[in-house]
C-alpha cells in the first residue's frame, strides 16, 4: 500500500522503485538477529526458558527468564550441559553470566527468538527467513522486518536508479512486542535499544537535498534520536506519538503493525492518525497481511 498526499494506492512491493527518486537515501537497519532462546534446567531442577534482551559483555548479558520462582543471585541454570550463573535482578530482566562469549553460546545452543504471536517452535529455516538479506551486525532478538522485503537483486535495482543505500544499527530487543497499557501515554516506559551510526552515513544525511527514505521504524527511531541529542551511537528510549516534529525521514518503508503498540503510533505519528487509521480499515477490506511476514506499506511524511 502507498500512503500519499492525495491517499493510498495499491501496488506490489517491486513496484517501490517508482516511487524512490534519484539522488534519494534508502537506510537500513544492518542489525543480525540472534539465536537469543535457550532452554535450561534451574539448580533446583525446574525448567526455564531465557530469553537474551541484550548483550552487556562478552560473556555477561540482560535476559528474560521464564521460571516458576524469582531466581536469586549466584544460583545456576544448566543449559545442554553449560552452566549459566544469575549475578542479579536488574527490573525485569536478570543479568546472567555465561561460561564462554555470550554470541558464541548462543550460536551453538539457542534457537531463533521467533515474535510470540508465531505460534510454534523456530526451525533451522528461520535462521535465514527471520533475517534481512544485509543483516550484519549480531545483536538484535527480534528482525526488523520491513528489510525482510528485499532482495539483493532488488538492491542492486535499486541503486541503479542512483538512490543511495546507507546503513546504521538499532539493535531490536523483545520489548518491540510490548502493547501500550496506560491511557496517559507520558507514563508509558519505552524499551531501551543501543544503536550506532556510521560516520559515511552521518556525512550522507547532512547533504539536505537528498530524500531520507527509512526502512522499518528502527531506522527512524535511530535517526530521529541522533537528530534529538546530536550522538551517533549509545542508548534509545526514543517514543514517538503524533505530535511529534520529524527532523530527518522523509518517508518510511513499514509492515502492517498490532493494534495498541508503540510501533502503530509512530507511523500515526508520521502520516496522520485519521489518515492511518483509515488506510488500516481499508488494509482489513483488502486482506492484506499483518505482523512480521505481512505486506508494507510505504509512506510520504504528513507536513504540517
């Protein structure tokens, strides 16, 4: 679905590249998902699911743990016969240390973090589907999705047309899945994810006659937070609801996102919150796909 000044039209993703001009900048987000889901047993016998939300050290990491009891400092988990040690309870999350680095644990033991609304176990084949074509960066536990749509043929179309592909990293955490539960958005927490920019794509984007065309809004939280704060690498509890003053994408490549998320009020941020909602109905009047592998959309910015 296109989203434009004058409304939505209906197209297939190929044809994307009629609506990019040259001289425009695609970014990516370059981040790797990965294998963040382990199973374990606790010391005292009971099961437990980690989930990996960051990686903190090399062998030290912030984690989800699904278990019976709250687990208390020193005590161990075994995971396929590696012991895994609880240093403490940071929030939500436990930090957990590792016998051996921690992406090298879970590239041997853990399974694809498929979204929750996936409803069965991962499978060697998401190792590649889960995952954009120009992924390099390990560190994400969930993809950013809206790179799922492209292929490397398609890229290389692309930049024939002399659009610019540049690339920065936001590390996804679980927290992307979080629905918004208060009425009064000030008082919603939003999750924090490290991001970086690299010094050839901060120089790209200070040419101002050039297009920003984001791909997923990882890409926008991360330029957005740079525009805010001047840094190209760090931390982001970025939360963008409508109202809020873009100062870098101009348009934005995106899925179809669940109702009451924080995903679904920046691109409402971004078009228009009437004129979102309105595309969404007639997306449910065209069957369009939703979630991680559903259709996209692409959007023009709403100027104000």
């Amino acid at each position: 679905m296109v989203l434009g000044s004058a409304g939505y039209e209906h197209r297939r993703f190929r044809d994307l590249i009629d609506y990019l001009r040259p001289g425009d900048v695609l970014v990516v987000n370059d981040s790797k998902v990965v294998k963040a889901r382990l199973h374990a047993v606790k010391d005292s016998g009971g099961q437990a699911e980690i989930l990996v939300e960051r990686i903190e050290t090399d062998t030290e990491a912030l984690c989800q743990v699904a278990v019976s009891k709250p687990l208390k400092s020193d005590r161990t988990l075994d995971c396929c016969g590696q012991t895994v040690t609880v240093i403490a309870r940071e929030g939500e999350f436990y930090r957990l240390r590792f016998d051996r680095p921690v992406l090298e644990f879970l590239d041997e033991f853990g399974s694809v973090p498929l979204p929750p609304y996936i409803r069965r176990i991962a499978q060697e084949s998401d190792e590649q589907r889960y995952q954009t074509v120009y992924a390099n960066k390990p560190g994400a536990v969930a993809a950013p999705t809206a790179g799922l749509h492209f292929d490397d043929e398609f890229l290389a179309q692309i930049e024939r047309k002399d659009v610019e592909i540049c690339r920065v990293t936001l590390h996804v955490g679980a927290g992307t899945f979080q629905p918004i539960r208060v009425n009064d958005l000030s008082q919603h927490v939003m999750h924090q994810e490290r991001f970086e920019i690299p010094d050839e794509t901060v120089a790209r984007l200070l040419d101002q006659a050039s297009r920003v065309v984001a791909v997923g809004t990882t890409v926008v939280r991360t330029l957005e937070s740079w525009a805010q704060n001047n840094e190209t690498s760090g931390e982001t509890r970025l939360f963008i609801t409508p109202g809020f003053k873009f100062q870098i994408v101009d348009a934005l490549v995106t899925n179809f996102h669940l109702p009451e998320s924080t995903l679904l009020m920046l691109v409402s941020a971004f078009y228009g919150r009437e004129r979102m909602l309105a595309a969404y109905e007639e997306a449910v009047r065209q069957e369009y796909r939703f979630y991680s592998y559903g259709d996209a959309m692409f959007l023009e910015r709403t100027r104000v």
